[in-house]
C-alpha cells in the first residue's frame, strides 16, 4: 500500500477547526558559570514565580553580589516582568520541554503547525535549550522522543510518517545543515506547499537517538566564529524544519492526510553588533543578522500594535529570509511558543533588559490556527487495471 501512497494526487488543501491563539512566551534564566564566578560577576536577575522575574539595574545596585531585595535598600532601580512562564537556573530540561512544547504536539500530530523558538543574546541558553548537550537533551529531542511515543501509541488506526530538514540563515543565505558544502539554496512559495526552501534535504526520522546524532553532526556545521562577545558566537539561525503527515489505516482509495509543520528555532545571538569589536566581514554579517533579527523585531512590533489597537497595519515580513519562512508561526496558522533566554549577570544587564522587552511585546500577538488537510485520492485504479489484465493473462494460459 505505501508504494501506491507515494502515487498520491493533491486534490485540494482543506482548513478546518480555526481558532486565535497568543503566542506564548517563556523565559529562562541560565545558571552563573564557574568561569563568571571567577571574574566576581554576580546575578542581578530574580525569579519571583513561575510567571515573574525582577531586574535590577546594576548601576544603582549595592553591587556587592547580593540582591537587594527591594527599593530601600540603597535606592536599587528595578522592574518586573511577567511571562506564561518562568525558568529559574535550577529548572531541568524536561521540565521546560514539559510546559512549553509537549502540549503543542497533540496539534502537531493531528495536522496543526507549531514553532517554537529560543530567543536572545549569545551566551544566554538558546542551543543549550534547544539543542541541549548529548547527556542533556533539549526540546529537539525531548519533541522526537514524546513524537514517536505517540505515533507508536496511535499506530493501530493510523499511518505516519515523519521527516525532517535542518537548515541555517547565514548572512541571508540559507545553507542545509545535514548536507554541508553545498550551495546556497532559495526559498520559494506556492499554493500547495506555502513558503519552502526549494532543494533542501528531507530525512526520514526512524528514532530519537539517531534523529539527535543528525543535529548534533549538523550543528557542528553551523557557522560560527569568535568575536569579543563570546568565543563561540553562533553567527546564524538555526531552524529544524519537521513534517508529520498521516492517514487514517483502511482509509481506501480516497483518504485525507493531514500534514503537521514543527518548526524549531535557536535564532543567532541577538547582541548589537556594537557590542562587539566588529569589522571587515563581522561587520557585514552583524548587518545581515540584525537584517533578519531587526525585520523579526519590526514584525513582532507591530503584530503588537495591531493586536493592541486591533487595527491591521501590513508586517513586512517579506523584509528578510527569516521573517518569510517565520510568517505563519508569527502572524498566520500556528500556534507559537517563544523561549526568551537570558543570562543572570551583571555584566550583560543591557542585553537581559532588551531581551525581557522584546519578549513582552510578543506576549500580545495572536496567531490564527487551522488544520492542515490534503485531500488526496490514490491511483488505485491504474495498478488495479494492470492486475486485472495480469490475471487475466495467468487464466488464460
Ligand atoms: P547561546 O546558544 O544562547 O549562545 P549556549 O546555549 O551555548 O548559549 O549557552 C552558553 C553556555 O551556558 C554553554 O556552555 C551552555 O552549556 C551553558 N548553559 C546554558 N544554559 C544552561 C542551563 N540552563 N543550565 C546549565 N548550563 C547552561
Ligand atoms: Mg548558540
């Protein structure tokens, strides 16, 4: 039966079961490293709760390490934040896949999309929370390991399959991760398939373990390079692009499959390229990252004044490579989770405050999500008439 699935005809894409959903965003403290603790950094975030976090300006504080723990106690400026939720340094990989992820994938399986994506300056978490290291797995394989088990879970009455892709934006140009030294591929748009990159490689996704094996290899591939800020500053986005489709089992020659988009995010350093001592070709790259993270910025702005004043001012999300290929996640059919990754230092306090805001814009903005249905009928008929003339021929003799 699969070979004739792959004869399938794309009758029409259906919507179905529409509904507004807010994005939702999350922040997540990381802890202070042994290295910062040598330089005596100290933190100067707080996390109240699970929903509110408090800065304080390190200029005005006691700056001796310890938190002040409120405004008389020496004249410390501070301001809080509240998100969906709060991640402490403390809080487990699981934990943070558990609140922000696992409930978007019921959706995935079922023929919704859904991004999640990890925001912030370089240093602060994003590939640690993604990614994860190879003993702590983050949400990509915290996502692969809950999506098989469901998938093994329905496989009774229903067929799956699920692939993936793993491409980064560099410098405006998109580069496959799983297949590296390649040329620059395109994006394109039609009605079928919406906005994709035309000639990106499609894997097959047999188990979480080697699914991991693929993105640690292809993280590797991303393009990196030392600048002031940090030694290992991821210069581009990273996005792992993953497709579930299924079909009812015993569905027949006409069936519906609904098609599932996951997109995951850990976007490049969000840090002003005057933060570092840029030039030369850095300088060039920390135009086209900002071009990509200042169009994601102006979209994310106005979605919220439109959200806010409920008018329906144009987002130019066609400004950069990342805001086309983000365009349902932010303004369309998805349901969208931000991770806002941020250091607890006092050094970096500049970048912690932007990031806190820029997060909070996004709390507002509201997405409108659909189902994902291909109608499709099998060339059923062409083999069956084969067949028939097949036998006919065997009686014959
Ligand atoms: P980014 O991708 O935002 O530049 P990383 O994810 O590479 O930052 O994190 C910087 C360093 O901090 C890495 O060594 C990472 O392992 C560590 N780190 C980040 N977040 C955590 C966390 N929640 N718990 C423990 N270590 C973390
Ligand atoms: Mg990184």
């Amino acid at each position: 039966f699969s070979e004739l699935a792959e004869e399938e005809t794309v009758n029409h894409v259906k919507n179905l079961q529409s509904g507004e959903a807010n994005i939702m965003v999350a922040v997540r403290v990381r802890p202070v490293s042994k290295a910062e603790l040598k330089k005596e950094l100290y933190p100067i975030v707080k996390v109240m709760d699970d929903k509110f976090i408090t800065v304080q300006d390190p200029s005005t504080g006691p700056g001796d390490g310890e938190f002040a723990t409120n405004q008389a106690s020496g004249g410390v400026k501070e301001k809080q934040y509240a998100f969906d939720y709060v991640f402490d340094e403390n809080t487990e990989q699981k934990t943070v896949f558990d609140k922000t992820t696992q409930i978007l994938l019921d959706g995935v399986l079922d023929g919704y999309n859904a991004t999640v994506f990890a925001y912030g300056a370089t240093g602060a978490g994003k590939t640690y929370t993604m990614l994860g290291t190879p003993t702590e797995k983050g949400i990509f394989g915290n996502s692969f390991e809950e999506l098989f088990t469901q998938m093994e879970d329905h496989s009774k009455d229903k067929e799956f399959k699920i692939k993936m892709s793993f491409i980064e934006i560099y410098n405006e140009m998109i580069f496959d991760l799983l297949l590296p030294n390649e040329k620059p591929l395109e994006l394109r748009e039609d009605a079928t398939k919406g906005i994709h990159v035309a000639g990106i490689s499609e894997i097959r996704a047999e188990s979480t373990g080697e699914v991991l094996e693929l993105l640690h290899l292809g993280n590797q591939n991303r393009s990196t390079e030392a600048t002031d800020a940090n030694n290992e500053s991821s210069r581009s986005h990273a996005l792992l692009l993953v497709t579930v489709e299924h079909k009812e089992r015993n569905s027949g020659t006409e069936a519906e499959i609904k098609v599932g988009k996951f997109s995951l995010i850990d976007l490049a350093g969000s840090e002003r390229a005057s933060n570092t001592n840029n030039t030369g070709i850095r300088l060039v790259e920390g135009a086209n990252i900002n071009r990509s993270l200042l169009a994601l910025g102006n979209c994310i702005t106005l979605l919220y004044q439109n959200s806010e004043k409920k008018s329906k001012k144009y987002i130019p999300f066609r400004d950069s490579k990342l805001t086309r290929l983000l365009k349902d996640s932010l303004g369309g059919n998805s349901r969208t989770v931000m991770i806002a990754n941020i250091s607890p230092c006092n050094s970096v306090y500049e970048e912690t405050s932007n990031t806190l805001k820029y997060a909070s814009r996004a709390k507002n903005i509201k997405t409108d999500v659909r189902r994902n249905v291909l109608s499709v009928s099998f060339h059923v008929s062409k083999y069956q008439s084969i067949i028939n003339s097949l036998k006919k021929q065997v009686n014959e003799l």
